[in-house]
C-alpha cells in the first residue's frame, strides 16, 4: 500500500512529535470547527484522546491560528504551554504572569490584567497536574476562577 499524503502533497507522517508546520497539519476540520465554535462563546475546550493521536498538534495549530479566526476579540492572544514543564501551581502562575507582561504581580493584579484581553491558552500534558502533589485544590480553584473572568468579557 503507498504513503499517505496530504493535500500539499507531502507526506505528514514522517513528521515525530508535534506538527507545528501549517502544510503538514489537515484534518481535523470537524474537531475544529467544534473547538472554534466554544471559543468563540469565551468557554473552555478540554481535549481527551489516548496517547499519540495529534493533540499536541491540534493545540499548536489553536495557539497558531486562534487570532486570526477568533478576530471578533482585537485583543486576543495565544499561547501554548507544555504542563510537563511546569513542575508547580506557583510556576505556573509565574510563567502565566511573565507571559502576560505581569511579573511580580499579586493573584488580584492578574486578575485586572486578564480583565484587559481575551487570551487562548493551550494547556499540553495537562492531566500531569492531576497527580502532581505541587498542583493543589488551590491551584485548580484559581484557574478556574481566571477562565471565569475570561468568560465574563465579551467583545465590544
């Protein structure tokens, strides 16, 4: 049987690890589409497959593409993060806070800096903080409570 290969004619399966290439990534237009619509609406996106099935590449492709089609929210950004670097909720929200231009803020001046901007943040790996002991209740809670705040804001 002979290779597969995409619309632009080359073969994506010779790629290892995350697809960040736009003309190797196809597919996907249903999950998409799907992921697109509930971001449009300000609502989390949980993406749930066994190993090795491309979700580290369809979140790349998000992170990449979301400014362009979420462009009803001018001040979008999105970012990609790999939680299997993150050893802690406090690293977490220092490496949130750098990424936001707020180091050294409090959790309320975080807060007021996400109230200013729509922001996609694609979480990789992000099961790994479900059995990580430095991941408290704590930790879940405020992230939860900064995705409040982001669904609060809707565009002008």
């Amino acid at each position: 049987m002979g290779e597969e290969m995409s619309e632009s004619g080359v073969n994506p399966f010779q790629v290892q690890g995350t697809v960040r290439d736009q003309a190797l990534f196809f597919g996907r237009k249903q999950e998409l589409q799907t992921i697109w619509g509930h971001l449009s609406k300000g609502q989390n996106v949980s993406i749930v497959a066994d190993r090795q099935r491309g979700k580290s590449s369809l979140l790349w492709h998000i992170k990449e593409n979301a400014p362009v089609v979420l462009e009803k929210f001018t001040t979008l950004e999105s970012y990609y993060l790999d939680m299997q670097i993150i050893q802690s909720g406090q690293e977490f929200f220092q490496y949130l806070a750098k990424i936001l231009n707020a180091e050294n803020t409090t959790g309320s001046e975080l807060n007021k800096v996400l109230s200013e901007k729509r922001v996609v943040l694609c979480l990789d790996e992000f099961d790994r903080t479900a059995w990580n002991k430095n991941f408290s209740a704590d930790f879940f809670s405020l992230l939860r409570g900064l995705s409040y705040l982001q669904f609060r804001k809707r565009p002008e």
